[in-house]
C-alpha cells in the first residue's frame, strides 16, 4: 500500500484543482461552434488523468519561486499536449483502444473523424495557452515554445510513438526500449520540469543540468512504472484496459527485463533522480516527494 | 489563359525556392531516427504545391520592409500547418483520398498510423520553426505564435474541418458555407499575411485592418476558387481528384450558387480586396499581383 505524507497529499489535490481550472478556462465552451468538436475537447481533456506533468510544473516552479498562477498555463499547455497525443494514440490506426480515465476514448464516445481533429486541435490549443503564459520576459517565453514544440515533436514525443509502433511483435534490446521510452514519454515530462522552472528565477547551467536529469530519471522511471502496472494492475484500478501490452505483443520493460527487475530499474532511476535534486537547491522538496509517488503509484 | 507579368513570375519562383529551402533546413533529415517517420515528413512536405501562403507572408513582409529572410521561417511554419492539415485530410476517417500534389497520398505511400503522426510531427515542427525566426521583438514573436495557434486550432482550421465533416449531404445555406471556409481555408490565409506583415516595421491599427481585410477577401476567395477547379478542371492539372466534392456530395460555392455566380463571386473579393490593399501603403504591389493571381489561377 502506497503511503503519501498528508501535507503533499493536500498539495497535489490543491494543484491538480489549479491546472483543471486552467484547463477549463483555456477551452473553448461546448456552447461555441462548432459545438460537437469543442464538446469533444471538453470530454477529452476535464475530469480525469493524474496530471502528473502539470504536478511536475508545478514542483518545478516551486523550486525556482515562481508563484504557482505563472505556472498555470504551463501546466495546462503540457497537458493539452499529452491528452492530444493520448486521443491520437487511442485510435483505431494506433493502439485502438476503447477505455480511457474510466471513459469510452474519444473516438468511441464520438467518431474517427472528431477525435482526429480533437487531437489536432488540443496540440494547437496548448501552444496558444503557452503563448499567452504570464511568465514576464517574452525571450524565455519563447524559448520554452520552442522546448516544448521538441518535445512534442518528430524528436519528442511523436518520434517515439513511431518507433514504437514499428516495434510491435519485435523483442527490443535495452537501449533501444530505452530510446523508445526517452522519447515516448520522457521528452514531454522532462520539458514539464524545465518549462515550470523556467517560470522562476533562472537557475545556473549546473543547476539547470541537475534539474534535467532529474527530469530524465522521472521520465523514463514513469514509463517503468507505466509497463509494470499494464502487467500487474486491474482494469478497474487503471481506468485503462491492462494487460493490453502483452495482448498487442509490445516489447516493454517487463517483457524484457521481467516484472522484478522493472521494479528494481524504476527504483534506481529514482534514487539518481533524488540524488541529482540534493544539487539543484534547497526548494526541490515537492520534486523529490512527487518523484517517489510516480515511481511508488499503483495506478 | 492566365497572364502572370513576367516580373511577378520570377519573384514567386524565388520566394518558393526560398521557402523550399527554409523546409528542407527545418525537416529533420531521413537519416535520423526515427528514419521512416522522417523520410514521410519530408515526403509530405518538400517539392510540390503553390506554397501560396508562403508567398503571402514574404508579400506582407515586403509591405512592411521586412527583408526575406526575416520572414523565411514564418513561410516555412504557414506551409508545415497547411501540409499537416493536407495530411489528415486525406486519411481514410476523414476524406479518404489517394492523390495530392500529383503523388500518393502520405498514408497510401506509407500507412494510417505513420500519415498520423506525420500530421502531428509537422503541427509541433510549425511552432518550433516559427519561435526560431529571427524576427527581434520577442512580444512580437510571443504574438505570433498566439495568432498561429488561434488560426490552425478549433477557432480556425480544425474547426472549420469539422463543420466540412458535419456538412456532408447537406445543403448549406451562403452563410453556413461562408463560416466553414472563413475557418477551414481562411483563418491559415489570414494569418500568413497578418505573420508576414509582422516581420517588418509595425502598422499603425488603421493600416492593419486594411491588410487583415484584403487577407480575409482573398482568404474566402482562395477556397471559392478551390471550389471552382475541383468542378471544372482535370485531375492532371490539379494533382489531386477532380470532381471529389460533388462525388462526396460535398457543400460548394458551385452547388449552392452554380460555376458562373461563384467565379463572379470571387471577383467581387478580388476587387474588395485590392480596395483595402489601397490604405495599406504604396508597399501592397506584391501583394495586390498575387491576390490576383489567386482569383484568377487554373490549378
């Protein structure tokens, strides 16, 4: 049973709060046409998820005294990103999946032809809330635009969901798992991280690189973690159908590494994800606190 | 026949050298992985269309002295939304065609799912490329990437899609018709002129309505045209299906007023378009030849 301290307990309630108000401000009303697509958008993007990216946000910010309103639309732009790519992935011509946070995916709930344009719009959605971000110094505001477009991109996000798509029913060697998953999951988490620090005082290259690789670490342990909880995990506790990555033959930590030692990798990249923060500074307590809870959730 | 100047027609095949080679410098290359996901981006993207928006945009830079290549990523970035929109367009869910600019289709030439995220990849690129432009104002360049978002997501393109999707078989009223194209063809037009003008020395508020109102003329005039050749021209002439609208039983200028009343109809633009071209400045000649050119193009 996984044990979280109240206090960051309440903190996580009270920022997965902030970043759905964000949300639901930075979408357009169903009531604004065209009406079902932006029905759609709402279904896709309020009401579920861990937020986990926005928390990271969040952490981030908090590390480098950026006040949390300045870090609202960098938690809703890199959410819109990962439901976008989650509506996309979920289509018929990916992994065709019919469950999502406990819902129908969009494509079910709608059609086809919406959730493609739910996700095309959702990714248009969290550029322009980043445009419109309240960070002050319009040269950093630009620099995290182009961040997150990586990571978002054919070197990013999307670039992973290509190689692992060309890996299905292939046995993947370490590193490449490894490439998949820095680039599947890790690129948009580790840009969570920077752009919410980005909102603060600027950190020195040092320290800058430290927070990185604690990004890092957390990226790739989430995507552990994630491959361990589709073989072990219910469907009900999910919101996800389990035990779909055997099912489609996908190489992942567990078929390749076996459920322990998955566990024990995510372990280690958590320790060198703490050991990193002990040299950002003294604010990384709710980055190091959110770092155990990914590697430690059960859901 | 239609007469070009012969002037005009050198300096649209500098500007579309000039925009090919700012795509080709943005496009990762096909030797870096993921290999296939890049070689069908470059695909999609390098040696075929008008590239009218991009010429737009270095015609509005002209208007407001920007030099070219200030204005050489914002035509690169206009031309990645057009072409990932073409992309999903052409998808088995949403219009399910196999030709575009005389070759097949991306997911015909590769597949479903590598036609997904070649649309998705060339969305995040479009925002990366653009916060790249050495443009100097940061705010500006922040503004930009504002006016782009608003202009290819649910407000703009994707939405305008959506009311094309919801209209098949029925028959819409000219105001309907108008809303569907003023987002799905205009708002991307609007915004290559508007980002291109943007580039140079500001125009006082006055003087930008007067060019955000030619954009919109020539933006709705664009799709009337459109409209026109897919019932009258050849699909060897086009590069893509003929006579794909009436097939699909499509809503057209040419169903809805017939081909005489829409060709008058985008002449009528035309001409409200050069009157607001005329309080813009004396800058507004290259601009002024490719509106017309617009109106009055065979492919």
């Amino acid at each position: 049973m996984q044990t979280i301290p109240s206090d960051f307990a309440g903190w996580m309630q009270a920022h997965q709060a902030r970043v759905e108000a964000a949300l639901d401000r930075a979408l357009p009303g169903a009531d604004i046409a065209p009406q079902r697509l932006h029905e759609a958008m709402r279904y896709a993007v309020l009401g579920g998820g861990k937020r986990i990216r926005p928390l990271l946000a969040y952490a981030a910010g908090e590390a480098t005294d950026a006040p949390a309103d300045r870090v609202d639309r960098i938690g809703a732009a890199v959410e819109l990103i990962h439901v976008y790519s989650l509506v996309h992935d979920d289509l018929p011509c990916m992994d065709n999946d019919v469950l999502r946070r406990g819902k129908p995916t969009v494509h079910v709930q709608y059609d086809d032809a919406t959730a493609l344009l739910v996700g095309d719009s959702l990714q248009s959605l969290a550029f322009g809330v980043l445009a419109g971000a309240p960070v002050g110094d319009s040269a950093v505001l630009v620099d995290m635009v182009g961040r997150l477009a990586t990571a978002a991109g054919s070197r990013g996000m999307a670039g992973g969901q290509a190689v692992d798509l060309a890996s299905l029913g292939k046995q993947l060697s370490v590193p490449e798992l490894e490439f998949m998953h820095v680039h599947k999951t890790g690129a948009l988490i580790r840009a969570s991280v920077l752009l919410g620090a980005q909102c603060g005082s600027a950190l020195d290259a040092a320290r800058m690189e430290s927070l990185d690789r604690y990004a890092k670490c957390i990226g790739l342990a989430f995507q552990v973690v994630d491959d361990v909880l589709d073989a072990t995990a219910s469907t009900a506790t999910l919101g996800k159908t389990a035990g779909k990555d055997a099912d489609d033959n996908k190489p992942t930590y567990v078929s390749v590494l076996g459920v322990e030692a998955a566990r024990k990798f995510a372990g280690q990249l958590l320790d060198d994800a703490l050991t990193a923060l002990d040299k950002v500074a003294g604010q990384g307590g709710r980055l190091a606190q959110l770092g155990r809870f990914i590697v430690t959730r059960e859901f």
